[in-house]
C-alpha cells in the first residue's frame, strides 16, 4: 500500500502554460489580464477555486502565502477573492473567523472527491477533525486536523525529499520556494512552509499564534490553539488531500 502511495505522490503536477518556473519579480510585473487576452486562456492549470479569480489579484498572493492561508483547492471563490483583496493580516483573518462555517463545508465537500484507497483513512481523520469542530470542539479539532496534515507532508517527504527540504529549511522564504517550485506545485506543497517552521522550547520562543504544527503536538497553549488556527488547519489537510487526489 505505501509503495502505491509513494508512486502516486511522486507524480509530475501540471503547471499549465505561461505559469511554469518563474521569478516572483517577474511575476509581479506581468500584467495577466494582457496576457491572457494574448495566449489564450491558462486558468486551466490554476485550482478550481481560483479560476474565476481576476488575475490582477495574484500581486497579494505573496502577502497571503507567507501567512500561512491556503488558497489550493480550497476555500471557495468568494472566499479566496476577499483573502486576497483584504488589506492586512488581522483583516484576513478576521476573514477566516467570519467564513468559519463555509470553509469547513467548502472542506467537507473536498473530501467528497478524494477517492484514492491510499489517502481513505486521512479522509475519514479529517471528516472526525470538521464533526468535531462544527461541533465547537476546537481545540480537539485543531490537533487532529494539524496531525492530518503533519502525516500528510510525511508521506510526502518520502517521494519528494527535494521539495520537502525546500518547505521545511529553517529560512523559508515563500518567494524563493515559488522561484523553485512554479505556481502551481508551490500551491500544492508550498503553502505549508510557514506551519512546517521549527521554533525552540518555551524559555526561547513562546508557542506561536499563527498555525504551527510542530506547536500543535508539542505545545498545548492558548496562544496556539484557537479557531482560527483550527480552520487553517483543516483547510490545509483538505488542500493537500485534494492536491494529492488530482490525476
């Protein structure tokens, strides 16, 4: 079974045409609209969920990514097009709190479609991790949902150990991982390099308050453990089994 897993996660990811390998700077300075009109549409190799969005929005996906908010697959449109046009960090995710209900159904309906026998019991996890969140058990939630996504990225490693060291480096910059990786895998594997950051035992650091994984098993503490955090957490583990499930 896990050596069909790891030929399943070793896969190549489309990326699409016009948003394979690119510099972030060159990114910012591409105007997608004139594009687009020029060679045709290329939303194809954008998720689902993004693919209405206007690309001029993109220029705030590095403010989104480096936060930490997963945008792959989930949540819906609506919701990522307010993530993307809010101003600060506190508004997005003041954006998650409000869209709390949504999103786990946006999460929920995800799992629908992930019908790989190899990834059966991490969905059927993080069914029990959104029942016991609707439920308003967060902090149950959170661990849960957190360690579907931890064991995830670990299977992950196992096929994709260059990726997984580019996610994990203790510098991680979300720019450079999307100079490496192109759009459309750093969406996918990418956007968990901010939880998968490794910080110090409490007299040095204290538990972070944005979603950590490694503080999410270790650390109990109410600076990690929250609603928002939960929800992230969730959306993360639901993106990954999404990413992992497309053909």
């Amino acid at each position: 079974m896990e050596s069909r897993s790891t030929t399943r996660l070793s896969s190549p990811r489309p990326t699409g045409p016009a948003i394979t390998k690119i510099d972030y700077a060159t990114l910012l300075k591409v105007d997608w609209d004139a594009l687009a009109k020029a060679v045709g549409s290329h939303r194809g190799a954008l998720p689902a969920n993004l693919r209405r969005t206007s690309l001029g929005r993109f220029l705030s996906l590095q403010e989104v990514t480096q936060e930490g908010i997963p945008v792959c697959l989930v949540p819906r449109a609506a919701t990522v097009e307010a993530l993307l046009s809010a101003s600060s960090r506190q508004a997005r995710r003041d954006i998650l709190g409000r869209n709390f209900a949504l999103i786990l159904q946006d999460c929920s309906e995800l799992l629908d479609v992930c019908t790989d026998p190899d990834f059966l019991y991490e969905v059927s996890a993080l069914r029990q991790a959104i029942h016991v969140l609707e439920a308003g058990q967060t902090r149950a939630g959170q661990a849960l949902a957190a360690n579907v996504m931890d064991s995830l990225m670990w299977r992950w490693r196992g096929v994709q150990t260059t990726d997984w060291k580019i996610v994990t480096r203790k510098s991680g910059n979300s720019n450079q991982a999307l100079e490496e990786f192109g759009l459309r895998r750093f969406l996918g594997d990418g956007q968990c390099m901010r939880h998968m950051k490794v910080f110090g035992p409490p007299r040095v650091n204290r538990s972070p308050r944005t979603l950590n994984r490694h503080a999410s098993s270790h650390r109990v503490s109410r600076q990690q453990y929250s609603k928002r955090n939960a929800v992230v957490a969730t959306m993360l583990a639901s993106s990954l089994l999404g990413y992992f499930n497309e053909p």
